[in-house]
C-alpha cells in the first residue's frame, strides 16, 4: 500500500528498458512507482492488453524483482492465473499495467469484475499505474487506437479519475489533433496529455505531481476553450535521475 495511505494512480510514460547484459531494468518512472509503494513493494503485473503476451511478463517480472519488488502476475487468458484475483489485487502495494489495446482490457476486465476490484484496490492505497493503455483505463477515456490506425474516441474507461487523458502526445502525430479535437467538442471532459516520459501522480483525485525521464517533455492540461478549439496548458515536470 502507498506509504500514507491515501489513494495514487500514476500514468506511465515509459516503463521498462535493457540493460546493457541483454536483460530488462526499471525506468526512473517505475522506480517513482516502487518509491510510492514502500521498502520491497508487492507488486502484480497486468498485460491483458496485449492478450497477456508472455513475453511482456517475462521483462517486466525479471526488471522488478532486480529492483527488490515481490512481483506476482494476473493473466486473464484462457482464464485468470489464480483462484481469486480480487485477494490477489488487495494484497498488492502497486499494481502496473502494461500499454496495448485500452477498449479490449476494459472490456475483459469487467467480464471478470475487476472494475469494481481495482475501485476497492484504490480506495485501500493500492498504487495503480501503467502506461498507455495501462494510464488511459483509469480515466473516464481519451484517444486510442483500438480500434484501427486511425485514432478514436474511447469513453468506456474505469473512471476512478473524472478526467481524460492522451498518451503519446509529443510522439504520435494524430494524438494533439485529435485529444484537442475531442475535448473541445465535448466528447471527452477536460483532462490531460503528456509527452513520452512523463508522469503524473494523482493522490486522490487531484494532480499532486508530475515528473520527467526526459528533458524538454512536458504535461498539458486540455479544456474546452471559447468556440471550437481547446485551451490548452503546458505544465513544466520535475526530473528525475537518471
């Protein structure tokens, strides 16, 4: 659980990288993660995004146990690795969630009830974080890919943050257009956007802090401006070591 008890969702804008014997480390922004949740954290990994690719766990399972996490995993596919994942989830001090396809975890996710399992997990001080589609799922939606090459609106999200939200905003030409596009026409409440390596911590439901891997990324916040376009505002980050 986060050290103070109160409920943290952390959007990811990077997660896990190689080392330089071949193997998988931690990013500076993970390390923010596990610094949240306390000395040898438990933490449970989540790849249903990607149809829990066993690869995927492989890398971010051997990158924290190096980094002294007690690491578990929660697949879904063909059904879930454990008895009860709801013990499983309560018994974390952080759970990490890996990017891919934001409306098919969603959607797998309430099959199997743990909509209202991770509510409960945030409401108990679990530290709830991922990147890309492991960010967008927490918000009420934002901008994905799910369903084709040309980005859409997403608004199926778990909502335990009452805002949107826009991965990749500096990387991917279609996402400023589009989240811009989106909140100023309604679609989507006000939110937020941030460059690849950037993070922001939410502790309840307001933005505590917002922290950088990499110089010159920064995060924005989007609102509905006057008329048809979108009022948007740069948010300079604290970085990190690196």
């Amino acid at each position: 659980m986060a050290r103070d008890g109160r409920r943290h969702i952390v959007t990811l804008g990077g997660g896990f990288r190689q080392n330089d014997a071949g193997g998988w480390r931690t990013s500076p922004l993970v390390d923010y993660v596990l610094d949240l949740a306390g000395a040898n954290p438990r933490v449970c990994v989540l790849n249903t995004a990607v149809g829990d690719d066993p690869i995927g766990y492989v890398r971010m399972m051997g990158a924290l146990a190096a980094a002294d996490a007690h690491v578990s995993h929660l697949a879904l596919f063909p059904m879930p690795t454990v008895a009860d994942p709801r013990e499983l989830l309560l018994a974390q001090d952080a759970v990490i969630v890996g990017g891919g396809s934001v409306a098919n975890l969603c959607a797998v996710w309430r099959v199997h009830g743990l909509d209202a399992v991770f509510r409960e997990a945030w409401e108990r001080g679990v530290v709830l974080s991922g990147a890309s589609a492991g960010a967008i799922c927490w918000f009420v939606g934002g901008t994905t890919d799910s369903f084709g090459r040309d980005l859409r609106l997403f608004t199926d999200g778990l909502a335990l943050l009452p805002y949107s939200y826009c991965p990749h905003y500096d990387t991917e030409e279609q996402r400023r257009p589009t989240y811009r596009r989106l909140v100023a026409d309604g679609s989507l409440p006000a939110g937020w956007a941030t460059d690849d390596g950037v993070a922001l911590h939410f502790v309840d439901d307001e933005l505590a802090d917002v922290v950088s891997e990499r110089k010159e990324a920064y995060a924005w916040h989007v609102e509905g401006g006057r008329g048809s376009a979108a009022a948007e505002s740069q948010v300079q980050p604290r970085t990190l070591v690196v």
